[in-house]
C-alpha cells in the first residue's frame, strides 16, 4: 500500500514560548479531502504551513507522500534539506490562502503562467495553452486578460485556484480560501474546489463553511488549542459530534 498523502504523527510547534500546535495526528490518504475546522488560534493555519515547509516542525513526525517534510532519508540517516530541495519539494504542493495575492501588474493568465515558465521551465507556448485551459476549468476562460483589480475577489480567488494548479501538484492546501469573500461569491470559488475534489485531488481544506465539508470531505478534523479533538467522517464530526468541544464550535458557527 502507499503511503498517505500526509500523515503527521505527534506535530509540534512552538514560537517562542508559545506553544501552538500540541502533538497533532492527522492522516490524508492520496485523493481525499480533508476539512480542518476549529477556532481561530487553535493551530489551523501554522499546520498547514508545516506541511508545505513555510515552517519547521519542532517535534514528532510530518510526511506528504511519504517524505519527511523537511529531511531527506539516506538508509536510516537523516540530512536536513537544502533551500534548493525544499524548493523542489514545495513544488509539488498547491496553497490558496484567504487573501488571493495575485500579481498586481500581470494578468490572469500571466499570473497563472509565470510560475510554469520561470520554475518549472515549460516553453511559453505551452504554458500559455494549459493555463487557458486552467482559466477555463475554474469558469473564467472569458477573463484571461483581466487584471485583478478589474476582477472581483471571488474571480481572483479562482485565478489563484488556477496559479496553484498550472504546477500540476498532488496536494492543495487551501486556508479559508472563502473567508474573506462577499457571501455572495463564495459559491461559485466553493464549486471549483468541489469539481476539484471531483476529479480526486488531495486537499486540505481550512474552512468554516460546514455545508461544503459535509458534502465534499473524506475526514472532518477539528482542532482546539494546538490538538485534534475529534476526527472522523463528516457525517459524525460536523452532525452529530462525541466531544463536547466540537458540539460548542459548531453551534456557533451554524
Ligand atoms: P488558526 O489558523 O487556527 O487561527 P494559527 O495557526 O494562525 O491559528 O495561530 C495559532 C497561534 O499561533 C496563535 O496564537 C497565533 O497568534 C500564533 N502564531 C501564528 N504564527 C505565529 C508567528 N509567526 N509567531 C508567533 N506566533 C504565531
Ligand atoms: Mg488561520
């Protein structure tokens, strides 16, 4: 059997003194989804900038695709990895963060063709033709040479969709992609990510919005002061949950 997708064993991470993520367990297996609920402070977003290298794990063990995050094994030795090998890792990993941080002066499909030119070498000409179909796959083949601020924030949102994908990754990560949308643009930023899921990406998903994780999540985790408290299918979890923890998270943010 291969491995999962991500499996962390006992994560820890402090900033100081602070202690924020407790020893968390959590296992996404490859093409499921998994929603991370919780409070805002309980860890959500530090650990989704653990698995993607924008921080370092201080205790236990975190693996995407069967690779410690961070450490490159050689027989039963463990060497730190390079800026360079972490670059090449982070690769392979798609992030979409509450804020879209679009390039400003490029246009959605510059936006959505610079990383494949500049990193991943592909000839412009091709890059150009994928990005397309990307624009197209999020529903914005019309607006391929808009700039963001000729586009609302849940067009932008779908570009950054399309930015992460044009690198053909096996896990996105999305932080409250949602989140800092006018309601009335959220769904139509929620069915990318759930055509997305369709089609049998990996993904994490920090979210608030219950009624997708519902109907698109494999797991449902809430997390509560740096631990998970409660993980399971979502049916359970978000429903009809056995912590008393989740039953008070979720009565107020239904
Ligand atoms: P969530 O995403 O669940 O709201 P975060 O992971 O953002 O939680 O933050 C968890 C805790 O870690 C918070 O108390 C936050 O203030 C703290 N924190 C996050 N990043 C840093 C940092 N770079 N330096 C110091 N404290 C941080
Ligand atoms: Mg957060």
């Amino acid at each position: 059997m291969s491995a999962p997708m991500v499996h962390a064993e006992g994560v820890r991470k402090r900033f100081g003194r602070l202690e924020v993520l407790k020893g968390v367990d959590l296992t996404v297996e490859r093409g499921q989804v998994c929603c991370l609920l919780g409070p805002s402070g309980s860890g959500k977003s530090t650990f989704l900038r653990c698995i993607n290298h924008l921080e370092k794990v201080d205790g236990g063990r975190l693996s995407v695709d069967g690779q410690l995050v961070g450490y490159r094994q050689e027989g039963t030795r463990l060497h730190e990895l390079r800026e360079r090998e972490v670059a090449e890792r982070r690769r392979d990993i798609g992030m979409v963060f509450q804020r879209f941080n679009l390039f400003p002066h490029m246009t959605a499909l510059e936006n959505v063709v610079e990383a494949p030119v500049r990193v991943a070498g592909l000839s412009r000409a091709t890059a150009r033709a994928e990005g397309l179909a990307l624009l197209d796959q999020v529903g914005l083949a019309d607006r391929a040479a808009h700039y963001p601020a000729q586009l609302s924030g849940g067009q932008q949102q779908r570009v950054a969709i399309a930015r992460a994908l044009a690198m053909r990754p096996k896990l996105m990560l999305f932080d409250e992609p949602t989140s800092a949308l006018d309601p009335e643009l959220v769904g139509d930023v929620l069915e990318v990510m759930r055509r997305l899921a369709d089609d049998g990406m990996t993904m994490v998903v920090v979210t608030h919005e219950i009624g997708f994780a519902r109907e698109v999540a494999d797991t449902a985790v809430f997390m509560d002061g740096g631990t998970v408290v409660e993980a399971g299918k979502p049916s359970t979890v978000l429903s009809d949950p056995e912590q008393e923890r989740t039953r008070a998270f979720l009565s107020k943010v239904l």
